[in-house]
C-alpha cells in the first residue's frame, strides 16, 4: 500500500491550464473522490497520476518514490475508464486474468484464485464463459472493475465509471465497489461529478474547481463545514443558502436574523451561509420564529417538501417535511439556529464563529 | 356519388416537361444518365465484344474472318502448360508480393505512428509515399537503370566492393525476385497508409487501457490493434490482392517477362498473346477467365465489407 503525494502538479494545454499547482496527500489505502463540475481539471489530474498525461511541472510520488517520469506501465497502477474497456475477442474470465499473465510471480493456481474472487465479488461467476461483445454496458464494466482489481496494484483509478451506464448497473457497481473495498485496502482515486456517489463512497473527498483542490475532507465534514461558498453550493441539492446582510454599528444584520450579531470586522464583503435542511420552519406566529412569506413549493422525490421563501429582501430556500409541508399557507414561521451558519468573506470562509 | 368524388378532385392540369424531370421516380434516373452511358460505351459493350470474341477463332494477321468456334478457345487454354504455368507464377507474385507489402506496411506504419513526435516525421512519410505516385512504366524504366549490370548503381557499388557484378533482370534466378522487390518498393506505402488507418480507427481509451494493463507488444497488437483495424487492413490487403494480380506494365517495362519466361505473369501472358500473336479469340477467352478470377476476388472483397455491415447491425441492435 501507498499513500499518494502531489507537490505543485500543473497541467497547461496551451493558454489554458487544466491543473493548477496542486499540493495534496492522499493517505494510503483510502478512497478520494475528485469532484467538481466538467472541466474543473478532475479528470487531467487523475490522468496524470496514471501517468497517461505528463504534468508540466510539479511531481507526483507514490509512497515517497517518484514516479512522473515512468510510463503507467511502471507505475503498476489499474484504471477503470469511462467507457467500458475489454478485449472484445475473449470472454469475461480471460478479460479478468489478462493483466495477471504478466505478474511473474504469480503462480497458476494463485492466478486462478484471484480469478475466482473477483468473479464471486462481482457476481460474475455465471457469465464467466460469455463474449464480451454479448453483455450489456453494465457488465462489461463490471468486469472491467474486475480487471483493475484482479492485479492487487497499489493504486486503482476510476474515471467516472458509472457515468455511462444505466441506474441499476450503477448500484450494482457500487455495491460491488464496497464490496471489494472491504477485502483489499487499495489506494483508490475516484473521478466523479455525480456528489452522491461521492459522499456514498469516498473517505475523503478532494473538491475541485477551475483546477485546484478548494477542499479535501471527508464527506461529512465537507458538507457541514465547507471551506468556501463554492463547496457550500455545489454540494447539496439544493446547495447551501447563502444571504447578504448590512453593516450595522460594529456589527451586521441580517434578514434571517432576529438581531444583529457583533462582528468586529464587519463588511459588506461577508456572506451568511446555512443549509436548506438546517432552517427550522414552522407554523406562522410559532414563539423564536421570524415571520417568511412561501413563495412556492415543490415536493421532492423523499415526499419533503422544498419552500423557497422570502423574509424582507432576502430569498432562501428550506425543506421540511411532508406533514407540515402539506398543512403550511402562504406564511411560516423560521428559525436559523447559530450553530449551522456558517459566514463566508469573499467566498472563503471566515476562521473564527462570529460571537452572537 | 361518382360525381361527388370527380367534382371534389381538384382539375388536372397538364404537366410541363421541367415538372416530369424533376419529379421523385425520374430525377434520380436522369443523374445517373451521364455515368451509365459512360459505362456502357467504355464497360458493356467491350465486355460483350471480349465475350462475344471467346467463342470465335480469329486471328488478325490470318486475314480470314473469324470462325465460330464454341468452347475450343476455353479448352485450348484448360490444356495450355504455358497459361497453367503463368498463372502459378501470377499467383506466387500475389502471394508474395500482398504477403511482404502487408508485413512491412504493417511494421512500418507501427513504426510511425509510434514516433509521432520525432522530428521529419512527415517528410519520411512523404519520401515514403513517393513510389507510389509514380506511374508504373517510369518506376519500371528507373529501376531497369538502377539493375542495369553495365550502368546500374547496383552494378557499381557491387563492383565498388568487389563483388560479382549481377545481372538481376537478365538472370533467370534472380529476375522474379528483382521484378517483385520492385513491386514490394512501390506498393509497400500503401500498406503503410492502410496500417495508419486501421491505427487511426483504434480507441485512444483502449490503447491507454492496454498500457495500463501492462500487455505485452503482441496481445496489444493482437487484441486492441487488429481487433479494431482489421477491417481496413483486410481492404487493403484486397486491393493490393486484385491488383497485383493485374500487374503488367510494371514488369513487362524491365523485362518483358523474361528471360525466358521466368518473370511473365498471366496479364503479360494475355498482352503477348493479343498483341504480339494476334490470336484475338484466343487471347479473348483468356480475358474472360481472368474477368472472372478477379470477379471472385471482388465477390471476397464485397462479402467481407458486409460481413462487417452485418456486425455493425447486429452491434446497433444490441445496443438499442
């Protein structure tokens, strides 16, 4: 096992650069998602750790060892790609135990048995004898995860593997994935947009944006406490609200606020930011709520519903359940607790709490 | 009723001759005109003659008309060591001549789309090409030069190194093979440009998965390279076949098809026979069998490319 260093990695294509001086240690044996919208350089850093794309300065080391000048053949990584990769003459067994052909120091038998722990943990034992041209894009994807497994490399790579196929193959992908996971403890980098997936399966999530890390955490803390307005909003569905307020004596009011709270550095600069699900709505005229007005609702997958409301010039958006979804007017009642704002200046979160 | 029906149809008017031209069922005929004359003068016809011809003895220098005379130009040639003979040649040429061109085309065009940031790439490539620009006939006449025993450049750097000087085009062992080394010189680059599109029709994302996988040169060649390139590679694997088998002016320019007759393939054979013999049934008959040797070869050709469309479908359906 290894853990991953990047030490100033940067990638330009001609003006643009795709990757820009990332500095970043990813533990051993953990999963990292990288996540971030298209085009935030996610996928060019992850091509660069399989050595598939050379930096244009920066190094990137595997357990201390550096490996930017080695081929990915040196590197011994695996990689999932974002198309279901196979050899298309062979059936699904031969597409596991290709790559293992080439570890010298692998018996048959030990070969054999690692074939048929991927088959087991893939569920792949039935087709073990199919074509690769008669399965869906779901299976072939799953054996190509098996592929990248069977070898037991140091470091597997995912490329956004689930994009391109269909809901229940996903799941079953996934299940597959954590499965794996708890036998063999590999360093893992996972490419994704999709922030579900990021949360279900990452140890730790390095959060991506016009080609720098903006935060790495695990999931939850990524959630609850995001480093910058960017981390609040793209994640979360809806993301984090976030309100202006005013400048008020050696503090600042805001509109969700029932009084102001002192900030010795007050500025206009500086954003309130609370989650939709953290905002305590309830019936209008409740004692501790501020009077919003419902300007419209939706009612989500979970049978929540999704408000957005209006308080003075301010506008955010809270869910709440379907019970008291269902019985609300025009008016309720809300409550933002201290604990779950979180005050950003200039986009970047501010240190320190401000004290109420 | 009758009247209800004809009163609500709207009055036909005549149509002008530009509104028939231009209508759905004639249009597309009407483009066609053009080509299918041309081919009719240029193709048809002289096929029809060819085969009108194979069934008559007719000589030109005997002055007589021609004779009917059914299949006896066919068996004629059936019972010809001679035609029996220059075929086997044909075909050692083809064999030959396909099977080196496909090898180093295939090695050679591997070799250049792995060097695709060396420097001179694309002026190799050009130099590469060179040869098979050139008209057979002026390719011919050089490489005549290049083997000339007296004048040759092969001549003299053999001399230079005291070696015997050969006699390449003028020795009966050495002939065919200097005669295919030029075939091999001038169609190679084709190969060259077939392996470069088969290269080109590989997923980038399977070539980097086969580095990833640690495959080795050969199962990447075999299971990535070929698997998706065998297609184009098989075209030109057929051309090449098809026309190799027409050779003819390449060879006839250094050697006439001798000495002896070591070097004369089949269409050499046909050329003598016709125009230097005269023995137009005869030589006619020939052509048919040939018309449908390369007919099997372009049926080949056909019912792989759909056997392709076939695959592709089956692919699309599975797909959908």
């Amino acid at each position: 096992m290894v853990d991953i260093t990047l030490d100033g990695l940067t990638r330009s294509f001609g003006g643009m650069t795709a990757v820009n001086n990332i500095s970043e240690t990813f533990p051993e044996g953990s999963v990292t998602c990288l996540l971030g919208p298209s085009g935030c350089g996610k996928t060019t850093l992850m091509r660069m750790i399989a050595g598939l794309e050379t930096p244009s300065r920066g190094r990137i080391l595997f357990g201390g060892r550096d490996v930017t000048a080695l081929t990915p053949r040196q590197r011994n990584v695996a990689m999932v790609f974002q198309y279901p990769v196979m050899y298309r003459t062979l059936t699904v067994e031969e597409n596991i135990a290709l790559p293992l052909g080439r570890d010298r120091g692998l018996s048959a038998a030990d070969r054999q048995r690692r074939v048929e722990e991927v088959l087991d943990v893939l569920q792949l034992r039935k087709l073990r004898r199919g074509r690769m041209a008669e399965l869906d894009i779901g299976t072939r994807q799953r054996v190509a995860v098996g592929r990248s497994i069977a070898r037991r490399c140091d470091v597997i790579l995912f490329d956004e593997p689930t994009t391109n196929v269909e809901v229940h193959a996903k799941l079953e992908l996934i299940r597959a994935f954590k499965q794996f996971r708890q036998q063999l403890r590999q360093t893992i980098i996972y490419v994704t947009h999709d922030q579900t997936e990021a949360m279900t399966l990452a140890d730790q999530i390095a959060l991506m944006q016009a080609g720098v890390i903006s935060q790495c955490a695990p999931p939850r803390a990524l959630y609850e406490k995001p480093d910058s307005e960017f981390g609040g909003w793209f994640l979360g569905n809806p993301g984090m609200n976030f309100i202006s307020g005013r400048v008020v004596g050696t503090g600042m009011q805001f509109d969700i606020l029932p009084e102001p709270i002192s900030m010795p550095d007050a500025g206009a600069d500086i954003r309130l930011g609370i989650r939709p699900e953290r905002i305590r709505v309830a019936l209008p005229g409740t004692p501790g709520t501020l009077p919003a007005r419902i300007e419209r609702r939706f009612i989500t997958i979970g049978g929540q519903y999704l408000l957005t409301l209006r308080i003075g010039a301010t506008v955010l958006r809270a869910r709440v359940d379907g019970a008291l979804g269902r019985i609300l007017g025009n008016e309720a009642g809300i409550d933002c607790p201290m604990q779950h704002l979180a005050f950003f200046r200039n986009g970047t979160v501010m240190a320190r709490p401000p004290s109420p | 009723m009758r009247l209800a029906s004809k009163a609500s149809s709207p009055p036909r008017r005549r149509q002008s001759f530009t509104e028939f031209l231009g209508r759905r069922e004639v249009m597309p005929f009407l483009l066609l005109v053009p080509v299918l004359i041309f081919f009719i003068i240029w193709n048809t016809i002289p096929t029809l003659w060819l085969l009108g011809l194979s069934f008559y003895r007719f000589s030109l220098t005997s002055g007589r008309p021609p004779i009917f005379a059914g299949f006896y130009n066919f068996d004629s040639i059936l019972n010809d060591s001679a035609v029996w003979l220059g075929l086997s040649r044909t075909f050692l040429f083809v064999i030959l001549a396909v099977g080196i061109e496909t090898v180093l085309g295939l090695l050679l065009g591997l070799l250049f789309w792995g060097s695709q940031k060396l420097p001179g790439r694309r002026v190799a490539l050009t130099l590469l090409f060179t040869p098979m620009v050139l008209t057979p006939v002026a390719s011919g006449t050089f490489w005549r030069l290049i083997y000339d025993p007296t004048f040759g450049i092969l001549g003299s750097i053999f001399r230079g190194l005291g070696l015997p000087s050969l006699n390449f085009l003028g020795d009966a062992h050495l002939a065919f093979g200097a005669v295919l080394l030029v075939d091999i010189w001038m169609w190679t680059p084709f190969m060259v440009l077939m392996t470069l599109a088969a290269l080109a029709s590989v997923p980038k994302a399977e070539l980097e998965a086969a580095e990833i996988d640690q495959l080795s040169w050969w199962q990447r060649l075999r299971l990535v390279i070929l698997y998706h390139g065998k297609f184009i590679l098989m075209l030109g694997i057929l051309l090449r076949t098809i026309d190799a088998f027409k050779t003819m002016d390449l060879i006839y320019d250094m050697t006439f098809g001798g000495p002896g007759s070591t070097t004369e393939v089949i269409a050499i054979t046909l050329y003598r026979r016709a125009f230097e013999d005269f023995t137009m049934g005869w030589s006619s008959a020939l052509a048919v069998i040939l018309l449908l040797i390369s007919i099997a070869f372009t049926a080949t050709f056909i019912f792989v490319l759909h056997s392709r469309d076939r695959k592709q479908a089956s692919l699309a359906e599975e797909g959908a």
